[in-house]
C-alpha cells in the first residue's frame, strides 16, 4: 500500500508545529486530501526513583483545559538525540540523574494526521537536585508505587496515550528481564551480557 | 495550575483539522505562546472476533509514510455518539457485526498540543459480513491470537499509540473481570448483576 504526493501545500508555519495541505493518489487511482501536521517528535521516559516508584509529572495541558498525569517527556530539540533529550527533560523537569537509560522503542501519536513519533526509554534514577523546568512550563513531580500506579488505571484515571504506551513497553521487558533471570539462574555469564548490551550507562 | 487564554487566533480552518495560536497567561504571571490542533475526537476498538482472535487494520499513513498494524478505529461525524461512531466503524473497516460493546475510557493522543480525545471501547464481534471502507481509506483486516499480539509486542512492532492504551485497557478490565469471576464462583448472583451493568447490548 502507498499513497503517492500529488502536491503539497505549506498552510501553517509555527514555532512547533507546521500544517501541510496534500492531494494524494491512492493505489486505487483515487484522489484524496490530507491535512498533515508536522512535528519535530518527542521523547518519553518510564522513570523509577532510587525507592523504587514510578516517576511521573502532573501539568496543565492547555489543549485539553485540564491537568494529566504523565511519564517524563519532552520535545526533541534541532540536532539533538532522543537519548540526550531523554537526559535533558528529566534533569528538568525531576532534578534526578540518571543511572541507567534503556530504549524501549517508539511511537506515533496520532499517524492519522501527524508525523509526531516519541521515542520511549526506561530510566533508573539516582540522587535528585534540584529541578528546573522550561520557563514556559508549570509542572510537579509525582511518585507512586506500583500499587497506587495500577489504582490509578482501574479508577481510569490514565489519559495519557504515550503514558500507557511507555507502561505496556516496561511492563513487556520486565516479563523479558525475568524470564531470562530465571534461565540465568542455571547460565550466570548469559545473562550478564545480555543485560550489558541493553543498557546505555550513565 | 491553569493557564488563562489572552488571546486566540484561527490560524488554520481544514476539512478535518481546525488550528488556533493561543497567548495564555501562566499561574506565575509569565505568557507563553501555545500552537493548539483542534481535532473532533475519534473511537478505538480493541476487537476480538468469534474464535477469540484479536481483530487489527493494516493501513498506510501518510503522515508517517509507513503502514501501521493498530486496533479498529476512527473520526467522530458531527453529532454522532462514540457509540454509535464505534460500530459504525467495526462494520466499515472489518465487516463484522458487533455482538457486546463496553466502554473502556478515553486517552488524549498529543495533549501538548492537540485537542484529540479518543473513546476506547472493547468489543465483542459476531458473523462478518464484507467490510465497506471509506473510498478514501485502504486497509487490511489483520486477525491475531495472543500469542502472535505479544510476539508482535516483543520485537518492537507495536508503534500506534492509541492501540497501546487499547491494549492496557483491555487487560486491565479482563484482570477486573477475572478477579470478581473468583469471587462470584462463591456468589454467582452477584457476578451477573456486575456483568449486565457494565455491557452495552447490541
């Protein structure tokens, strides 16, 4: 399947976002319009502190009119890696460091009509300073166990897509993690390379 | 935390996406600059169909100019509950009728930025006829028992957001589920009064 550009027309040119108005050719011959969105993309961090909790921050969200729980995340910035911006939003936005750093893949928001992926880490955390959010941003840091996370989704009080993806991409490498521990069990140098190779340290 | 609207301007006004340039005043005083995509909200359905499969489209998108496996889903017509958008769209793009249809929530795709509210449902799905696709959509129907669905989660190829939250949702729920069909092997009046309550007949 593909969709073939017949033109394509600037109809919006922000600070974030650009608008692009395209008639496409489908593989039928048809013809059809599509209002794009284009954004530079994004990172999103599942995040545990050294105690152990989950790492999220709680912000308004204009957009919506309300405020949403959310894992760490952030805008890419011209040039910069997924894995330094990763670094970046949680000094920020957390005041932790960072021990470990782990990607766990990447996303797209809303492939319907917007290029945005987000690109999604594990991270262990170490001792907090400070944070020291965007100017442009009001947030606050909210740590929670296991127990109160997954309180939280049965009450439905998670509305956040990349959030759920970020859980469900963290949830899948533990059962991997595990698993392998345990054949590790019987194979103690296997798993110490394995677990190496994921890891980006600090 | 809010944020106070100074002033708002249609900078784009397209077929499916409307797009506002907000000055807004923070709780600290300082203004800043929001780009807000205005989008009618849409459905996702995570399907299963009579022999238990889990039911996906296969679809290109242009936005990202890659196809994506992701779960049943689309725009919300003006006027229409996400009900009714829901089976419309499992009767569109898969052919299927729907048997049970239950409510799972509703996540927002890209809250930084883009107002799109999407209502999750889980749905049960009975005979299938032939899927009737918008003349502008190609899709394939793409069936998957779970254990393909998580092989496709362990390398990677999960990248749609909204399937991601689908699938949370819908563990979530069948843990709920399970869980009171314990406790109601014990008290079976119960279980059924639960049931009932939670599914929306066809």
């Amino acid at each position: 399947m593909n969709e073939k550009t017949i033109s394509s027309q600037r109809a919006f040119d922000g600070r974030l976002l650009k608008l692009d108005v395209l008639e496409v050719e489908l593989d039928n011959g048809r013809r059809a319009r599509r209002e794009i969105v284009r954004h530079p993309g994004a990172v999103a961090i599942w995040a545990r502190a050294p105690d152990g909790r989950f790492v999220f921050v709680r912000q308004f969200r204009k957009a919506i009119e309300q405020e949403l729980v959310e894992v760490v995340a952030g805008t890419l910035e011209a040039g910069e890696t997924p894995e330094a911006c990763a670094r970046r939003e949680i000094r920020e936005e957390t005041g932790y460091a960072v021990k470990t750093l782990t990607p766990l893949g990447s996303i797209f928001t809303a492939p319907g009509f917007c290029t945005e992926r987000i690109f999604l880490f594990y991270a262990e955390l170490a001792t907090s300073g400070p944070a020291d959010p965007d100017p442009d941003e009001r947030l606050d840091v909210v740590l929670l166990d296991e127990a109160a996370w997954k309180a939280m989704i049965s009450r439905g009080a998670v509305q956040d897509a990349k959030t759920w993806a970020a859980w469900g991409m963290f949830e899948a490498r533990r059962r991997r993690t595990d698993a392998r521990r345990r054949t590790a069990d019987r194979t103690p140098n296997e798993e110490q390379r394995t677990n190496n190779q994921e890891l980006i340290a600090d």
